[in-house]
C-alpha cells in the first residue's frame, strides 16, 4: 500500500465531513502554503484543498498562516523604507473607474509613502490598477528592490503579485478553471510586502470584513482598516453609508461614515475610459461622484493613518488635499 503523499494531512483536515472537519491552525496553514509555494504538492491537491477552503469559508488563523509562509519567501533588498500605508488591489472594476487610485496618489504627493500591490486579468470585464496606472504614465516595478526605490524617490509604488511571487499569480489565474475564487484573492491581500504599520482592506462580502481584521490582529498589523468598496476595492462608495471596522494596537472600532452624496444613484460607466482619471485630476473635467469618492477614500485612510481625530476632521484634510493639488502633475 503506498503511504500518504505529507500534503494529504491537511486535505483530510478540511475534508473529513461535517462532525470531523475543522478548519487549519496557524502553524498548519503557514505549514500547507509553504508546501504549495515550494510545489512540493500535485496539481489535484492544490485544487482539493483550494476549493474545500473556499466551501467551508477560510478563518482568520489560515489567511495569517498563508500570509505568513509567503513573507518567509519574499526577495526583500537588504534595506527595506520605511512606508507609511499598504493598500491592496486585487478585484479590478467594473461600474466605476478606479478613483481609489487619485486617493493613494494625493497620499503621496503629500508625504505619505504608499506601496500598492496587486493583479490582474484573472475576471474577465474589469479594469485593472495595473493597466490603469501604465496608460497613466506611471513605472511598474520588476522587482522588490525596484520597488523600494521607486516608493523611496516618489512616495509610492505598484509591485505586481508576480514579483512578489510567480506562484501566487499561477494560482490566483486558476478562477476560470474553477469558476470560483480561491483563498488566494483573500490572503494576497495582507502580504504586506514591506512591513507597513498601517494596512487598508477592501472587501465585497461583508462577511470577510471579521477574517482581515482577525488576520490582521494574528498577524500583529498596529493600524487597519477594512470595509466593504466600491467592486471589492478600496473605494468608498460615496451615495451609501459605509462601515468601516478598524484595528488600533490591537483595539478593536467600529464606525459608520455617512453618505457624501445627496443622490443616491450611482450608474454604472458605460466606457470606462481611464483617460478621465487625468481629466478630473488636472480640472479638465467635473465630476461630483469621482470628487466624493476620491475624497472620501483619502478620509478613511487619513484617519487609519492616525493623522486625524475625527470623521469630520479627516474628510476637511483630505477635501484639502483635493483641492490644492498639483494639476499639472498626475505621475510622477
């Protein structure tokens, strides 16, 4: 009889029915994606385990423990900056443009340095950070170390999942074959590739707001914020209310941040053009919506960055931070 492959173990954890089932703890789950990781798993493993995660929802310990095993392999240079904010962007856009986009560059060019993260292609109709800011004339970084210098010199940078890792972006492309997402559109998320103290979390199920914040608390992250955005990103939706759970030290809040918007509709793009985002920035073009939730994303950030007391205080500085920007520069 031939002797179980060692990644069966944690299959069997997860799949043993409904009396005998659990989910992984921390050490396993940091254990099961290292292994993934090192491809010292068979491809029906992968997609066994992948898809039971996805049925029985993931916990808070294994999205930190899949975290965890993918910061033990990443090329870090020898000196990492220092950065203020990690901001994630995994779900691409479908009504909307990608305004959180004008959010992380106000960010920036005031002080602040941003490392984004993130991928693309892997649902079909959307628009995607990447895409986005290369029409926009920014660099995308081919490597952890090119990324610190570039968040070094402007205050931010994208690193796209490849560069942090070439097997994540395999298996995050696996959605088509299995016709739904993975844990790896969740865990991606906290990576965090350089440490930063602050993380925003942007979700589209509001039931994975609980599995970031107590991934976060696991993983030991100071500053936190998640809510539910606009397609998934982090993108305050200004016409509703939004919920925002934030993680301070280890203390956990809960706020709700009002609607910016007298008018609650909010129709789709039809054309989706990312040349607009430029329009808006440099004052060619006006947009009440694209002003609200470009504003309104910066507030949630200001405040998780600790920079602000108050709602109110927050939406003033970021509204400021509009209002006196560098038309005539949007990338660096």
């Amino acid at each position: 009889m031939m002797e179980p492959h060692p990644f069966a173990k944690f299959i069997a954890i997860l799949g043993r029915g409904k009396t005998l089932s659990r989910a992984l703890d921390l050490e396993e789950a940091e254990q099961a994606m290292a292994m993934i990781l090192r491809r010292e798993v068979l491809p029906e493993q992968v997609g066994a385990f992948m898809m039971l995660q996805r049925y029985k929802e993931e916990e808070p310990a294994e999205i930190a423990g899949f975290a965890r095993a993918v910061r033990k392999t990443l090329r870090l240079p020898a000196q990492l900056p220092e950065v203020d904010l990690d901001w994630s962007s995994y779900a691409g856009k479908r009504r909307q443009l990608p305004w959180f986009l004008l959010s992380a560059l106000l960010l920036a060019r005031n002080g602040f340095r941003v490392v984004m993260h993130g991928t693309e292609g892997h649902t079909p109709g959307r628009v995607y950070t990447r895409d986005t800011l290369v029409a926009l004339g920014f660099p995308i970084a081919e490597s952890l170390s090119q990324a610190a210098d570039q968040v070094t010199a402007n205050n931010f940078t994208y690193i796209p999942l490849e560069v942090m890792s070439p097997r994540l972006r395999e298996l995050i492309e696996l959605r088509p074959v299995f016709g739904l997402r993975s844990p790896v559109h969740t865990f991606t998320r906290l990576i965090n590739p350089f440490n930063a103290p602050c993380v925003l979390q942007g979700i589209f199920h509001r039931g994975f707001m609980e599995t970031h914040l107590g991934a976060g608390e696991i993983l030991g992250i100071p500053h936190l914020a998640v809510f539910r955005g606009e397609g998934g990103e982090i993108e305050r939706r200004p016409n509703k209310p939004t919920e925002v759970w934030s993680l301070h030290n280890g203390e956990r809040e809960a706020e709700k941040w009002p609607v910016l918007l007298d008018d609650p509709r909010a129709p789709a793009d039809e054309e989706m053009n990312v040349e607009r985002l430029r329009a808006v920035w440099q004052g060619e073009a006006e947009d009440d919506y694209a002003r609200a939730a470009v504003t309104g994303t910066l507030a949630i950030a200001l405040k998780t960055l600790q920079k602000a007391p108050s709602q109110e205080a927050a939406q003033a500085m970021a509204e400021e931070m509009w209002d006196n920007r560098d038309r005539s520069r949007l990338a660096a």
